[in-house]
C-alpha cells in the first residue's frame, strides 16, 4: 500500500461516520444511507489516490452518497413522491448542517436492542468504514454470513423507529454504557484474537482505539471514556513485545519491556492520573489503573502486586464478572502465595466451565505451587479448550516443559 492510499483509508475513515450522519438527517434511512456511504467510500478509494484528495472531501463523499440514494428512491415505486421531493433537492453538502455526527451514528449502532456481535460488525462497517469483507476476514466467519448478520441489524434498528438524534439525558448513562462495551470487546479481539493462526489483530485493536478517541474527544469529561481510553492504550504499549518474530506468545514476565510503547503508556497515565481524582470511579478506570501498574514497573520482579490486588477488590466490588475474580485470584496468588489464589478460582468452576482461561490460570498456579504434575494436565486442557493456535502452542510448550 502506498503513502497516498494509507492516507486515504486514514480519511476515509474518519468521514465515515460524518457522511453517514449527514445522510441520515436528510433521508432518514439508516439501511439505505450505510448502503450509499459504503458505495461512495470505495469510489473515493479507487480515485482520490490517483486523482488527488478535493478541496472538500466531506462534500465530495455526501455528494456521491446523495446521488446513489437518489438513485435507490428512483427505482422504487411504493416511494416515488419521496423520491420527486429528493430529486428536486440539489445534490449538495450545503443543505446539510455541518455537524459532526459520529456520536449520533455510534449510540444507533450500538442499540441497545442489537447483540453484541451484530453491534461489533455494524460498528465497524458504519463508523470504522470498513468494508463487510474486511469485518469478515477479521472474524473468520464467510463474507456471505457477515452480511446477513449486518443486514439483520440494519433493519432491527429501522424497525425500532429509533429517531436520529442523542439519546436524552436520562437515557445516555445506559446508552454509552453499551457504546464502550461494544468498544472494548472490538479491542479485546483485536488484542488477543478469539481463533485463528494469529493472535493480535492489530486493525481491530487500532480501530477501537481510533473510535475511543473520537468518543473520548466528543465527551471529554466523562471519566469511564477517558478510562476505556487509558485501558486500551496502556494495553496496546504492550503489543510490540507479545510475540516473537514466529508469532509464538511471550507472557507478560518475560516480555522485553524496552520495547514497549513509552508515547502511548505516557499518555494513558495521563489519563488515568486526571481522572480517578474527578469522582466515582467505574470499571474501565480501574482496570487502566492496574494496567498503569503493570507498564510502570521496571521488570516483572518490580510489580507493585500489592496495590494491583486492592485495585482489583475494588472492582470485583463493582462487578460481578468472573474474569475479574480470575484476576484478582492471580494477584491474589501473587502477594499471599498460590494456595490462596487456587482457594479463590474454586467458585469459578461453574461459572467459567469449559473455558481455557479457568484452566490456564489454575495450571499457571499450580505450576507456582510445586504440583508439576497437575499443572501440565490443566496446561493440556486449557490448550485443548482454546480456538486461537499461539495460545495453545504456548500451552502445550508450558506443558511439554513441566513434562520433562
């Protein structure tokens, strides 16, 4: 790819959102404008880059858009006196406010109404600008099946009758709620890939950071945006040393931490540092916290382990989500030995039944406790449980190790 196209597809994404929301506004067809927005975005892929970006990219997408839309309202009849009131009206981005709405155009693809998978894809397509190939790539699911699955949200959020707009005061707490979950769950992906040969997906990974930001710049006094922000930041640092060069998965302890992203860990402190002083603290703050530990400490021997185990008793208090128990129960290992830690996974065994994670992490402590022998079956397990190919590699060699 060239310099001019990365610039591009840099753009393209950034207006997605905004073109998007013009068109709603104007039409009021959420369905039809994403399907005009995709259309016009690869026209601009294929020519601005030869051609040159215009004066005004914005307008040259709503433009095109606009045009498509009036196109689709052309050929349908149930809505021809739509379409002559459309077609009268100039093919411009003067009658539409120049308004950013990228918040507007996040909070309706994050309906509360949508699953979690179905929000992810058309959070990605709407608002990232990705195209459905890509999003399907990315989950290694069939392009066919991620078009249905887009497809299926598109009209569930039509048929809601949801009006474009933010949601109301009262609404907004839950709303956003959903919009940074949704977020988070595109980073965690792209962090740590659910299957497949590798196990970052550094697009998806940069492409929540990229939305956090946006977010966190629409919002700038919300502290769980910051928060989400700084978690996903502090994390991200880590990325340039979480493999070797065979992609083979380096844990944390031993991960070469000269090669970690000091720009991003600065900024993500920042925010952290601005933000637990400004009230109540929630979860994606705390979870920066510990993260901001771990990044700070020189070499794995200096964690501050005690202070990531009371960050984590606070927010086993706020949550009841038993990957923050499984957390908490390695710092908890880690400041009062591996018995105690092994104590506290006991309640998970129902809870996290069948999950790799459960496995690992009891196979990690035992490991720590001396029992080599139950420490490799549980290695075994958790490798025969997971779906993504470095993690079980590394789970076997763990194995394959305490074996010998």
């Amino acid at each position: 790819m060239t310099a001019a196209d990365t610039r591009t597809e840099d753009l393209l994404r950034e207006l997605a959102p905004q073109v998007l929301g013009a068109l709603m506004r104007r039409y009021d067809d959420f369905a039809a404008a994403e399907d005009a927005v995709q259309e016009a975005l690869m026209a601009a892929a294929g020519q601005w880059p030869r051609d040159g970006v215009p004066d005004y990219p914005r307008g040259w997408l709503i433009q095109v858009a606009s045009r498509r839309m009036t196109d689709q309202l052309r050929n349908e009849q149930a809505r021809r006196r739509r379409e002559d009131t459309v077609a009268a009206q100039p093919a411009s981005d003067a009658v539409v406010p120049d308004t950013d709405d990228t918040l507007v155009v996040l909070f309706m693809c994050c309906h509360p109404a949508l699953k979690p998978a179905a929000a992810i894809a058309l959070t990605l397509r709407a608002v990232g600008g990705l195209t459905t190939a890509e999003i399907a790539s990315a989950f290694l699911i069939p392009e066919a099946t991620m078009a249905q699955r887009i497809s299926r949200a598109k009209q569930k959020i039509k048929s809601s009758g949801l009006p474009f707009q933010l949601p109301t005061d009262t609404e907004r707490p839950a709303r956003l709620r959903t919009v940074l979950h949704v977020l988070y769950l595109i980073f965690n992906e792209g962090h740590t890939a659910s299957g497949g040969p590798s196990l970052q997906r550094v697009e998806l990974s940069a492409e929540a950071i990229r939305l956090a930001r946006g977010v966190h710049r629409l919002l700038p006094d919300d502290t769980e945006v910051a928060g989400l922000l700084a978690l996903m930041l502090l994390t991200d640092a880590r990325r340039p040393s979480r493999t070797r060069a065979d992609g083979t998965l380096v844990p944390l302890v031993e991960q070469d931490r000269s090669r970690w992203d000091q720009a991003l860990i600065a900024e993500g402190i920042s925010l952290v540092t601005e933000t637990l002083p400004k009230g109540r603290v929630g979860p994606y703050q705390l979870l920066a916290a510990i993260n901001a530990v771990h990044d700070e400490a020189g070499c794995a021997d200096d964690t501050d382990w005690p202070q990531i185990l009371a960050l984590y008793g606070v927010l086993e208090g706020l949550s009841d989500n038993p990957m923050v128990t499984l957390n908490h129960a390695i710092a908890t290992a880690m400041v009062h030995g591996p018995a105690r830690g092994l104590a506290q996974l006991e309640p998970l065994a129902e809870r996290l039944s069948g999950h790799h994670r459960l496995n690992a992490v009891r196979a990690h402590l035992l490991e720590m406790a001396g029992d080599r022998e139950a420490a490799v079956e549980q290695y075994r397990l958790a490798a025969a449980r997971t779906t993504s190919m470095p993690e079980r590699h590394y789970l076997m060699h763990r194995a394959a190790q305490l074996s010998h």
